[in-house]
C-alpha cells in the first residue's frame, strides 16, 4: 500500500509538472515578448490561462497533503531541507498570481501594468526554478542550508526545469493560435518553442554529465533502473523538435507532455526508495490503519477532483465558441 500511495503522490506531482509548467512558462514567455506584436503575443497567453491556471496548484496541494498523510516522517525530513528554497517557492506562486490580477485590472496606468507584467514574469521564473533546484539538492542528498540547493548540479537542473516549462508553453499556444486561425502567432510560439527545446535537451545532457559528478546515485539509478524511461524522454523530446520544425503543433504539444512525464518517472525510479535524505518508502511510511484511510480519502478526493478539472477545462473550451454564437 506504501507503494502504491507514493506513486499516487507522484503521479499528481507529473500531471502538476505538466499543467502547472505550462502556466509558468506562459509567464516566462510573457517576459520575452518582444516587439510589435508583443501586445498581441500576451494577450494569447492571458486568453489560454487565465480561465484554469489557478486550478493546476490544486495537484501541488495533493501531492503535498498525500506526502503529509501517508509518508509523516519523510514530509518532516523534506520540510527541515528544503524551507528557504521552498518558502520562496511559495512567495513566488503568491506574487505570480496577485501580478497577473493586478496587470489585468491596471488598463488606465501603463506604468503599474508593466511593473505588474514585469513581477509575474519574473515570479514565473523563479518558481520553477526553485523547484528544480530543490530536486537537484534532494538527489545529491547534500546538506546544510544553501549549500542544499546551490550548485552546479542544482543549478542547472533549476534552469531545465525553466527550459521545459518555456517549451511546453510554447507548444500549448501554438495549437492555441492556430486553431484561432493566427498563422504569425503560431509560428512566434513555434520559434520560442524550438528554442525552449534546444535549450532543455542541451541542459539535460548538462544535468547528466553533473550527475555523474556529483550525484552518484542518481546517475547510477537514471543509467540502470531508468534507463527506458530517459531514452523515451530524450526520444520524445528530440520528436518534439521535429514535430515544431514541421508545424505539427499537436503532436509537439503531446510529445512534449510525454517527455515531461518520462523525465519526472526517470527520476523516481532512479532514487526509490529513497525519499529524502535516509528515508525511504518503507521506513517513512504512516501505520497501516492510516494508510487504509489516507487511501480512501484520496480516493474520494479523486472521485471529486477528476471531474471537476474536467467539467472546467471543458467549460472554458466551449465558451468562446458559444459566445459567437
């Protein structure tokens, strides 16, 4: 049952990976427009994600509760080793989202608007960031303060985390403008995506090389045990390449979601049953009664949650489509 949750933990932190690095990397792309059509270019952005982008710190919420509820003893370990980089984390989120409310109210003070825009693209940034180098300081199990999520390793897995969240943003708003008909648009996001891509696959050819340096067990782990699971993530994202140079936005859209979710299965499998720090799995791990219940009440939660994300995605789908109407 301890396996079985921690994947379910997991699984939510993916689907956070791939829907909440989307939205931050609407915000990175926000800072790099640029020029003439830069108005037009975030205006898309807002018009893609200010319906749901709020909705996706709802799988962050689960992951963390279920890691709370089920695994006590390894939420208390990661709590202790990462609160600074992970507070400010947090503060980023916060700042992200009062930026992108205030900007959307701030039309009569283009001053305000821009310092607005300027905080939201900037809190875009730092948020995946952080977090990348929080999972770079968990793999080397480094310890001590800054010493934990500053360094080359963690470093440069922050600024993937930063390239993968530009790329998927890209690739979800060139289907965006091209299905509106924006031909210049899409190719904007196109060039943007091409470059996120490249950026991504020559950091994490960096990443890996500073793990064969600096964190042993993770390389050892990612080369062994994960080794399908990167092929697949460097296969998928080499496709996304492709499908962008091609104008294929769909697929680039898909297979970026799937290289985003080979890499987070990579690095599980690479570190279980490690957690953080000496905790693993079966030694972090809540009594069986608790279990039982953090199971049944996850699994009600999803009964709930499922549809609900559905119900709004959709909603928000359909509605430019009626309102034409």
């Amino acid at each position: 049952m301890a396996v079985a949750l921690i994947a379910i933990v997991w699984a939510g932190l993916t689907v956070y990976a791939v829907l909440g690095g989307a939205d931050f990397g609407a915000g990175i792309l926000h800072l790099l427009a640029r020029g003439p059509g830069a108005a037009r270019q975030r205006a898309a952005m807002a018009a893609a994600m200010g319906p749901v982008w709020e909705a996706n710190h709802v799988w962050l919420i689960f992951a963390i509760t279920g890691l709370f509820s089920a695994f006590p003893r390894a939420f208390s370990a990661l709590g202790t080793l990462v609160f600074l980089p992970a507070t400010l984390a947090l503060v980023a989120i916060v700042v992200r989202g009062a930026a992108f409310a205030f900007a959307a109210q701030a039309d009569a003070e283009p001053r305000a608007r821009a310092v607005f825009q300027r905080l939201f693209a900037m809190a875009s940034i730092a948020a995946p960031f952080l977090f990348g180098a929080i999972a770079g300081g968990i793999a080397r199990k480094a310890g001590g303060q800054l010493a934990f999520w500053i360094g080359p390793f963690q470093l440069v897995v922050g600024a993937l985390a930063v390239a993968v969240c530009t790329a998927l943003a890209a690739s979800f708003l060139t289907v965006e403008s091209q299905r509106a008909g924006d031909r210049q648009l899409a190719a904007t996001f196109e060039t943007w995506g091409v470059r996120a891509v490249t950026a991504a696959g020559t950091l994490a050819a960096a990443a890996l090389v500073l793990a064969a340096i600096d964190a042993h067990s993770l390389f050892h782990g990612l080369t062994h045990r994960a080794l399908p699971e990167v092929l697949i993530a460097l296969a998928t994202l080499a496709g996304a390449y492709a499908a962008l140079k091609r104008h294929q936005y769909g697929l680039a859209r898909t297979a970026l979601a799937f290289a985003v979710v080979a890499v987070m299965w990579a690095w599980a499998f690479a570190q279980y049953p490690r957690i953080v720090g000496h905790t693993t799995v079966g030694n972090a791990a809540a009594s069986g009664p608790e279990l039982t219940a953090v199971t049944v009440a996850l699994a009600a939660g999803l009964v709930l949650l499922l549809p609900s994300l559905w119900l709004l995605y959709v909603a928000f789908r359909r509605q430019p489509q009626e309102v034409h109407k």
